[in-house]
C-alpha cells in the first residue's frame, strides 16, 4: 500500500469516485468546485489506484478541516485503505495546523468514521435521498 498526495484531482482518483458514488450509489453528481481547493489523497496497491479522498481547509476556523469524498473501490474494502486514507489525512491536516476536522458521512459509514475517533456533531440530513450525519474529531 502506497498513499500519495495530489496537488489536484486526478482523472484516476475522479474515475475512482464515480464509480463508487455515481455508478454504485447512484449519486447524481460527485464532482464541485471544491476540488480545485483541495487537497487529494490516492492509495495504490501494487501500482493500482484503489481509493481516493480529499480535504480543505474550513472557511470558518483556519484550524479546522473538512473530509470528504473517501471512496476505495469495491474489490479492496474491509482491507483498511479507507482508514489508512484517513489516518494520511489527519497527518497532513496536523502538518498545516488544523487540529479539528469534520465531515459529512453517510449514516451507513458512521460506524467506520467512530472507529476512526469521530463522534456525531449534527442532526441526520438527506444528500440525494441518502441519509448522512454530520461528525467531527480534535486532532
């Protein structure tokens, strides 16, 4: 496993969020203008693009970060690329001087993001008919 930081969203990093939340989710749109502010993350195994997720830098505290868009391909989950994506992040987002980080999850990955030290910090809200909650951890 090999994580590297992009300085801009990749096509192989984009192809690999469409095929987890446009084809399989059935997401309607994944891309925005965030990504041209962000930080991105991509974890290869063996040479292979196998997930991929971003960050930046909130607009209401310069010490506080917002995660997003963690997506690994089918065939490589339940193997920790997802958590190793965020652990990466952490890292980084410690490295620029945040120390709070928050994001949006479906509520069916809750119990991913809590294993990772998040703990729910909003109410249930709906994104294109999927329920999500927002969360956040100090890092």
């Amino acid at each position: 496993m090999n994580i590297e930081v992009l300085s801009e969203l990749t096509p192989e990093a984009a192809k690999i969020r469409s095929d987890v939340f446009m084809d399989e989710q059935g997401f309607s749109y994944d891309l925005d203008e965030l990504d041209k502010e962000s930080a991105h993350l991509m974890v290869y195994e063996d040479g292979v693009p196998v997930g991929t997720c971003r960050f930046y830098r909130s607009p209401d505290a310069a010490d506080e970060f917002i995660l997003g868009r963690v997506a690994v391909l089918k065939p490589y989950r339940g193997q920790h690329y997802g958590a190793e994506l965020v652990k990466a992040a952490h890292d980084l987002v410690r490295i620029m001087g945040g120390n709070k980080v928050t994001l949006s999850a479906q509520v069916q990955a809750q119990p991913f993001y809590e294993k990772l030290g998040y703990e729910v910090s909003g109410d249930v809200h709906d994104d294109e008919g999927c329920p999500h909650v927002y969360m956040s951890r100090s890092l």
